[in-house]
C-alpha cells in the first residue's frame, strides 16, 4: 500500500486531501499567502479542523509565468519558520514543495515526512542524494527541461515515467510514490525555470490531461493541483484567482471521478464536502 508519511492513499483508501500553506509573498493566490506566526498557526488549525490529510508548505512560487525566484537561504528560512509552527499546532504531516535538494535536506532534518519535487528529480541532481539518505514520501510531477511536443497524455505518462526511473534506479520502494501530472506547469512560454515548454495550447493540455487521468496514473496514486489556477480563470473568464473558487471545485469533482486520489487545494472545507457528496452520488467506491 502507498503512504505518503504515514497516510494510506491511492486504492481502497479514501481520497485525500492536501492542505496548501504559501509561506512565499509572490505566490499567485494571495488569499494562501501567510507570513506571520499568528497567520500560519491560524490557517494551519484551520486546515486540520476543516479535514485536511496532509499540509504541503512552500517557501517560492513556482507559477510559470511570475518571475519569483528567491535564494536558496531564503527559501528555506520562510519554510523553516512555518514547520516549526506546524509541529507546535497540529499533528498533520508536512509536505514540503521544493526543487531544490539544499532545502529539502535542511526541512527533512526537521522531521519532515514528504518532498513534493515539482521537477520530478529532475531539476537539481543532488535531490536523488537526499531522497537516498532519508527515504521521504515523494510526489513526482511531470517535468522536462526540454521543449516537447506530441500526444499531451503520452508527453505526461513517459515524463512521470523517466521520473520514476531515477527514483527505482537507486532502489528505493515503490510504495513512497504518488504522481502529479503538472497542472499549470506545461506552457509555450514563462518567467521561470520551474516549467515544461510546449508548442500547443496549454489550457487545452490542462483539460485533456484531467479527462485521462486514469491512464496517467500507471499503478500509481495521482496527485492532482487545479485549485484557483489559470486554466479555470480563462474557461470563467475570471482573471482574478480569488473568483476560481467554484470553478475550481467542478474540476475537483471531474478529477476525482476520472481516478484522482489526492487532491491539494487551497479550500479544504469546500473541497471536501464537494468530493464526499460526488463519491456517494458516483459508481466509485471510494469515499471520505
């Protein structure tokens, strides 16, 4: 059975649902931004209380069209602060969303128990250093450094693939992984490193992606991330993510429907309630 931390997800387990602490100023979605202690205990208890299975904290936005980079130190230091907060408020387990092999050693240090690497091993070689001295959960997203192009479905299964490939190579168990098929991530262009550039349209890969996540899956647990982001915005016409929240729980369902087990979000109450009632309503078996 898969477990990220000590949480049974993906087969007869219910779907799971992550909780998203932005510790990082430029991050897309403003109302997930906290950076003050009251701020963060505040929305941490919230998330346990509203249901949450997991928190995944993040020190750097990585959307690709913000230009948001910031120093390894200072990553980890925004990142740092919120873990300790964490362990003081709330017994979720912490994942952590990073590239970058530095700050996932120094949070892993701290007794985290999942690296969410949106570059799937990909992005620092030294990652594969750390995952093998510490043995975390892991959540592989679809990633290349290289522009591609072709099948949008089979451009995603062969990257989670080539991510897997290196996590197997060093002989790790199979049952620490969860997959994430990058939404957002995939663009003609951006201001970052952090995404995978492509000659089609993006949005129309984004939802070609969520209506095949079955076959994305590979026998593995999915992760899927659509809360607030672009593609909703432009289906709703909604420029502003703060009016995505309704969108963003119609994609939720759909992708909970099409064979998605976890689903990382910024509105843990909203999306929980919509998920329960669907799995019910639905022929899936599982439910929350």
């Amino acid at each position: 059975m898969t477990k990220l931390g000590k949480v049974g997800v993906g087969g007869k387990n219910p779907v799971r649902i992550m909780g998203i602490l932005n510790t990082s100023p430029e991050s897309f979605y403003k109302k997930s931004i906290k950076t003050t202690k009251q701020n963060i205990s505040n929305l941490v208890k919230k998330i346990e209380l509203d249901g949450a299975d997991f928190i995944d904290v993040g020190g750097m936005s990585t959307a690709p069209y913000l230009s948001t980079i910031v120093s390894e130190k200072v990553e980890f230091n925004r990142i740092s602060g919120a873990i300790k907060i964490i362990q003081n408020v709330s017994n979720l387990p912490i994942s952590i969303d990073t590239c970058r092999a530095s700050v996932a050693k120094s949070t892993l240090d701290l007794g985290v128990e999942i690296i969410n690497d949106i570059s799937g091993l990909k992005y620092d070689k030294k990652m594969i250093d750390v995952i093998s001295n510490y043995n975390p959960s892991l959540v592989l997203c679809a990633f290349s450094q290289k522009k591609v192009s072709g099948n949008n479905v089979n451009i995603t299964k062969n990257l989670l693939k080539k991510s897997i490939d290196i996590f197997k190579k060093f002989g790790f168990p199979s049952n620490k992984i969860v997959l994430d098929p990058a939404i957002g991530f995939f663009r003609k262009s951006g201001n970052g490193p952090f995404f995978t550039k492509i000659a089609s349209d993006w949005v129309a890969r984004d939802i070609q992606i969520i209506q095949n996540l079955n076959s994305i899956k590979q026998q593995y647990p999915i992760l899927i991330s659509v809360s607030n982001k672009s593609f909703i915005g432009k289906l709703l016409g909604q420029e502003n993510p703060s009016d995505r929240l309704f969108g963003s729980i119609a994609a939720e369902v759909v992708s909970v429907l099409n064979g998605a087990d976890i689903i990382r979000t910024h509105n843990v109450l909203e999306t929980k309630d919509a998920i329960k009632v669907a799995s019910k309503l639905s022929k899936r078996t599982k439910g929350l």
